[in-house]
C-alpha cells in the first residue's frame, strides 16, 4: 500500500466534491474554494490577453463554465486514479490478469465513472469493487449535478440580458432613461416598469450571489451588458429621488424599492469580486432634462445630494469597469 498515492487521491477527490457541491448546491456560498479561483484567473487573463476586446470577453463565460466542468472531472477522475494506484493489485486485467499499470488504471476509472465498466480490467477484492462501485456513483452524481449547474446558469444568463435590453432600450443614460417615462405632466406611466425592473433586479441580485460565474458572462454589445445597465437605472432613480421635485417624481416607494434592489446587487458584488473605483462617475446634466421642460432642482442642490452618494456611486463605476466597460456616456 502505498500512503502517498492513498493520502493524495482522497485529497483530490474530496477536494473536487466539496468544490462541486459547494458550487452547485450552497446557495449562499457563491464558487467553490478552487474553481473560485479558477474562474477569476481566466477571467483577469484573458483581459490581459485581449485588451479588454468586447468580442473576445464574450467568449470568457462559456470558457469559464467549460474550464469549470474539466476541473471537477480531472479531480474525480485524478482522485480516484491515484487511489487505485495505492495498491499493486488493485485492478487486473480480465485478458491476461496482470496488474493495471497507469494507464490501465487511468482508463478503468474514466470507464467506471462513466459508463459503468467495460469488462476489459476489474477490481480485485471486496475493498477495491466497493471502491469501483463508488466511483460509478460519483461520476453519476457529477453529471446530474454538472448538466443542473449549466442549464441553471444559461437561463440565468438569459435573465440578465433580458434585464439589460429593457433598461437600455428605455435610455441608453440615465437622462434618456427619466426622458423616456415624462408624459408632460409626471411620470405616473413609469411606475409599473420601475416596479417589474426593481423585481427583476432582486432576482438578478439572488443569481449573482448563487452563481457568481454569471459575472463572466460578458455581452458583447454594451445594450445587453447588466454592468452597465444597473448604473444607468440607479442614476436614474437618483435623479428620480433629488432631482426632480416630489410633486412630479414617481412614487417614492417605488422609487425606494427599486433604489433597495441596486443596493442588493452592489452588495452581493462586493462580496464576490468588485471594487470600489478610486474615482466618482461624472455627474448626471440636469439641463439635459430642462430642455424638455422637465421640472427639475437647482444643480446645487443636486450636487449636494450626490456628494452624499460618493460611495454608491464609486461602486457603480467599479461595476461598470469590473466587466471592462466604461460608464455610460452622456450625450454630447
């Protein structure tokens, strides 16, 4: 027997079941301890490689998601190799019966973990079936848990772009978005959109933090990109909030309840992987909005507000330029 094999197999193998079902199952834990970390480094790769090329980070999901599954095969799959090869006698072949060399026992652990065996090796004592019939399990387990995750992740995906396209579509900056909801009078026919989008972005919030590869899931068209939406509907609801007098604004628990689900969304970032910018976004041009005789604030009165709102904002811009965007941009 030999310690080192055994010792390092079961490390491998109960290292990749725990980041499985830490991923896949924990809701509140986020990415496993290792994929975790596998994930952040292609991703910060692969900006480095590109120069932050919208059109090759749309490709950084997909090759996360896949870069994923191959770690969780490879430490199973490693795990039990190196568990086989523990004991000499181990595994056998039915042919010839000599003993499984590295490459035979490589070979029987993907068939068992798979399909179920072939008949060409087979374990040899009661310890070594039982190990054969727990592999079997563990590659059964990984592929519902596996095929799960993925179908999880792409609808998940669909979500947030769906998200993106009905904010965007609305205003492509925060006062194209408050122009598009003024009926010259109020914006008493917002109020429903605000309330599906503040849904909508609860939602959003929750996937995030059960799926935190989603933030890899870059768009390659800015209209279709979350990070880039969400800044726009919260300087939005800001302007809602402190720029336009309350006798024309949305409702403000509306407002409140939309404002409380980018809080949410800001929150769970922070805990997986985003940073506040050192710098604050440039400001919202109320005059913008004047110019279609939409009732505002003083701009001092404005700034005042928004100078309470540095650090929200800081956030905003860090997850804007976490997915490698820049803010978005205000008419010229």
């Amino acid at each position: 027997m030999n310690s080192f094999y055994l010792v390092g197999g079961i490390a491998l193998l109960v290292g990749g079941i725990v980041d499985i079902l830490w991923t896949t199952l924990w809701v509140d834990g986020g990415s496993g301890p290792i994929s975790g970390r596998l994930t952040t480094g292609i991703w910060r790769g692969l900006r480095i490689a590109t120069g932050d090329h919208n059109k090759a980070l749309s490709l950084a999901g997909p090759l996360t998601l896949t870069a994923t599954l191959v770690l969780w095969i490879a430490l199973i799959w490693t795990g039990w190799t190196f568990i086989f090869a523990s004991h000499p006698t181990s595994i056998v072949s039915t042919r010839t019966g000599a003993v499984a060399d590295w490459a035979g026992r490589f070979y029987y652990v993907a068939y068992t973990m798979f399909t179920d065996g072939n008949g060409d090796y087979t374990p040899l004592g009661d310890v070594w079936e039982i190990a054969s019939a727990l592999t079997t399990a563990s590659g059964m387990a990984f592929v519902t848990l596996g095929v799960s995750y993925i179908l999880t992740v792409l609808g998940a995906v669909s979500d947030k772009r769906s998200f993106a396209s009905t904010v965007t579509g609305l205003g492509g900056r925060s006062e194209e978005f408050v122009r598009a909801g003024w009926n010259g009078e109020d914006f008493s026919g917002l109020e429903l959109t605000l309330e599906s989008l503040a849904s909508e972005l609860s939602t959003l919030a929750e996937q995030h933090e059960s799926y935190p590869i989603l933030h890899y899931y870059h768009s390659e068209q800015s209209e279709r990109a979350s990070a880039v939406a969400v800044p726009i509907l919260d300087e939005s609801l800001t302007i809602f909030r402190h720029g336009i007098p309350d006798e024309y604004s949305p409702d403000p628990a509306v407002v409140e309840t939309a404002r409380a689900g980018t809080h949410s969304y800001l929150e769970t970032l922070d805990e997986s992987f985003i940073e506040p910018a050192p710098a604050v976004a440039r400001s919202p041009n109320l005059e913008r909005l004047r110019e279609d005789g939409i009732p505002t604030v003083a701009d001092e009165e404005f700034a005042t507000a928004l100078a309470g709102l540095t650090e929200r904002r800081r956030r905003l811009l860090g997850v804007v330029e976490s997915d490698a965007w820049e803010w978005p941009p205000l008419e010229e």
